[in-house]
C-alpha cells in the first residue's frame, strides 16, 4: 500500500510539473524576452520559466536551482537551468497545506508557510519530492487583508511578519514582526511562544538579514491619506503619500513602536515639490494617521515612533529587498547595491545604494530602475520576490517572480566590459527570499505601501530613468558548466 500511495505521489507531481513551460533560458538573445521591459543600461533580460501558478517567494538552494511558491496550487516548485539552455521543472511538494508565499532554506531544511502556519521539510536530494513535512510554528492569524507570511532566519530564531487585518486598524496587535526561539520540542505556538521583536509595522513583505546580521524590512504603508480615512484636514494627499519605507531592525530595539496604525513618513512628488499645503517639504517626516491621542507631535517624538532609515515613492508596494555586493549600478560604477521589487506604482525592480557602512546611502535621493516597463503606463509584469544566483550565460543573475502572469524572469549585465572582477551575493546569513502584497498590488489581499522604521531618514523619491537604454543583444560571459555540474554531483557523495 506505502508503494502504490508513492508511485500515485509521484504521478501527480509528474503531470503537474509538465503543467510549466519549459523555456529556453539561456540568454538574451535566444530566449524569450520579459515584456515591454526596459533595462538600466548594460543589462538584459529574459523568461526563465512560465505557465506558473502564482507564483510569489523563490529562494536559492545549495547546489544553485531556484525553489518557488506556486500560491496558485499551494505547491513548491523547484527550476533549474539545463545544459542545453532549457529550464528544468521538478514540482517537490503538492498537497493542501494552503503554501502562499514564503519559503527560505536555512541549516539543511526548507521552509514555508500558510497564513497559519509555518513548516519544514528536510532537503537532501535535488529535485526529489520532500516528502510531509514537519510542523514548526501553530496560531498564527488568519486572513485579513494581508494573509502571506515573510520569513527569515538567524541563530535559533526565526522571524515572521504578520501583515494587518486591514487597511487601518485601531491597534497593532496584529501588525508586528515577532521572533521565535525554534530549539527544542516543535511545533511552536504564535502565542506562548513567540516574542514581538518589531511593533506597529503594517505589512513586510521583504524581509532579509544583511551581512552584519541586521533584519532589514520593506513594508506596505496605508493608503487614503485625506481621502475620506484618515486627516480630511490635509486634503486629498493620498496620490504622494504616505512614502514607502525601508528600516533596519536592530536587537537593541527589541519591541520597540514603528508608527502602523498611528504614525506615516511623507513622501514628496516626483519633481520634489511638497505634496501638500502644509508640508514640511522633508521626505521621511512622521504625521499622525488621525490626529487626535497621537498627534503629529507624538509621532515626531522618536521616544514614541521609531522613523525609517529610508523613504521613497508612495505606494510602490514592495515586496522584497536582496543585497547585492560587488554589483554594476549602471552609472559607471561598482559596488554595494540593495535591490527593491515593486509591485506597484512604477513596478519595476530598483536599485539602492548602500553607503561604506551597509546603510542607505545619504546622498541618493534618486533610486535607479534595474528593469522595469517601456512606457509611462502601467507594465503588465508585477515583480514579487527576488534571488541572486549562478546562469550559465553569464555568472550571475538576478530572478524575479511575477504572480500576476506566472512566470520567472532573469536579468543579467551582458556587457562584459562593464563587469565587476568579482560577484558575490549577500542575502543575509542564511539565505533568503520573502514577500506579501497590497491592495495596490496582490499581496494577499490589501492594498499598500511600505511603511517601516527606525533611525536617521534618506531621502530619495524622484525615481528615475536617465540611464536605462535599449539593450543592444551582445556577447556575454560564460561560466564553465562542467563546474556547475561537479557541484551538484558533489551534493550525492
């Protein structure tokens, strides 16, 4: 009975593996392109797999294959790229635990989650089906309007986002980060035993450590602002406002307040203007939501609320952050980047400067766009979560899901003048991807924008697109795939 149980297992993940496409890979110039995409200049991109089923969180494995959530079928869906410059498919888990957007590797395990709950698989074998999983963490809420979970790891712990009930609620109870000791007898409970490690953060979706070890967020922030839900007495500012937020969480900030539901960063429109009458024309500034217990003063008040380190366009709903080192920018020069997927407003994946120290620099005030549409209109594609991994193309590239039309697309600098000496990838200690979605963008349901917090403030809202230019399909540096295939031969002995 346990041989027939598995060979039907094993059907069913066959057939529904044959459901993806299989595209040529490659490279630019001998794969399908990503649609009415525009690239930062020096760089291309192409389709490395479609026919999806929603797909949202990827993350890289050890031997380089990229595992993904298919919120669509609940599934995880592992993709690699062949030899011949075809994109592989083995779908390694199926069933009805309700997966739908997180997933990390982390000590020899995967890790996923339902709006509920968290689980872990023990990975060994590639491309193998992993089999039932085990239960890590119980109790989480359930449903609202942001019911994807984000999750990342570092030590014994983990860390979970838990995104809002709705678009304002009356407290945070339900908006928080909270951190989970995962040692000892498993299955953990949401309530006994897990600690709030960051309050009154609405939705972070990105979530990631850095090479310092630091949680980094990238959070969805309300919308309305004077459009009928909040502080009529400003007017109708919800086209600029609240800005988008990146924040760094700290240990020696543990529990501290981060401004959801009472407190917002202004933003600025695009030509630098304030964008509204009594604006204080200073990017990141705490206003209150409604003005009355908590005022402006309060919010202001770092006692109270802890600001952003970083603000930037309104309602761009970002749904994760990855760092790059040693990376192009596009503008001449290699370095530091941290790399923001926007699900929104402009979508696009954006560039992020990071100073000597690992933190946002302070002279950006413009983020540059790594890929976005070709037109002032609204691009079709709708970047989720990212991965920075090896392509046999070119060394390294950058991965991007897009859950409104099912696929995963590669972006790579095909300009092998411009290449850096060295690449390397840092995501954090662990390795990760993460993700969750606004009203303005499906994330799980709401609508949104990033809202984080916690020191000094840089400005940067003027997105631009100087330096983007048509791509002109060249030559491309090519990593020896006899190497890719001894390191994950490697993995069976």
């Amino acid at each position: 009975k346990h041989s027939t149980n598995r060979m039907k297992s094993l059907i069913i993940l066959t057939l529904i593996g044959l459901l993806v496409t299989h595209t040529h890979a490659g490279n630019c110039t001998s794969s399908a392109g990503i649609p009415n995409a525009q690239f930062l200049s020096g760089f291309c991109g192409w389709t490395f797999a479609s026919g999806l089923a929603t797909p949202r969180g990827i993350e890289v494995l050890p031997n380089g294959d990229l595992l993904v959530v298919t919120r669509g079928s609940g599934s995880l869906t592992q993709l690699w790229e062949q030899a011949d410059g075809t994109t592989g498919t083995a779908t390694v888990y199926s069933g009805s635990l309700g997966l739908n957007h997180a997933v990390r590797y982390y000590n020899g395990s995967v890790y996923a989650s339902s709006d509920t709950t968290v689980y872990r698989w023990t990975w060994t074998t590639p491309r193998a089906n992993l089999g039932e999983p085990t239960t890590v963490l119980t109790g989480m809420p359930a449903g609202g309007n942001h019911n994807t979970r984000t999750l990342e790891f570092k030590g014994p712990y983990m860390f979970v986002n838990i995104g809002s009930q709705g678009n304002i609620d009356a407290n945070s109870d339900r908006s928080r980060i909270v951190r989970v000791d995962i040692t000892g007898t498993l299955p953990k409970s949401y309530s006994a035993d897990s600690v709030v490690y960051a309050d009154g953060t609405r939705n972070v979706v990105g979530l990631r450590l850095d090479s310092q070890g630091r949680l980094w967020g990238a959070e969805n922030g309300i919308d309305n602002i004077g459009n009928g839900e909040a502080r009529s007495d400003l007017g109708n500012v919800a086209k600029y406002n609240p800005a988008e937020e990146v924040t760094i969480f700290t240990d020696d900030h543990i529990g501290r307040f981060y401004g959801y539901p009472h407190c917002w960063s202004e933003g600025l429109v695009p030509d630098g203007s304030a964008s509204f009458a009594q604006a204080t024309k200073v990017e990141g500034t705490q206003w209150s939501t409604f003005n009355t217990q908590y005022t402006d003063a309060w919010c202001r008040n770092t006692s109270n609320n802890l600001p952003p380190n970083f603000v930037f366009q309104a309602h761009s709903a970002p749904l994760d952050l990855i760092f790059v080192d040693n990376f192009y920018s596009g503008v001449g020069t290699t370095g530091n980047f941290a790399l923001i997927s926007a699900h929104n407003v402009n979508s696009s994946v954006r560039i992020l400067p990071l100073d000597q120290n690992g933190n946002p620099d302070s002279n950006s005030v413009q983020l540059e766009y790594l890929v976005r549409g070709n037109s002032q209109g609204t691009w079709e594609v709708k970047p989720v979560a990212m991965a920075y991994a090896p392509c046999l193309s070119y060394g390294m590239c950058v991965y991007f899901t897009d859950d409104v039309g099912g696929s995963v697309f590669a972006v790579a600098l095909n300009d092998p003048s411009l290449a850096p000496s060295q690449s390397t990838f840092s995501t954090s200690t662990s390795t990760s991807t993460s993700t969750s979605t606004s009203t303005s963008s499906p994330d799980s349901t709401s609508t949104s924008t990033p809202d984080s917090t916690s020191t000094q403030v840089t400005r940067s809202s003027q997105e631009i697109s100087s330096s983007f230019g048509n791509q002109e399909d060249s030559g491309s540096a090519t990593i020896a795939v006899s190497i890719f295939s001894v390191s994950v031969a490697l993995l069976f002995f």
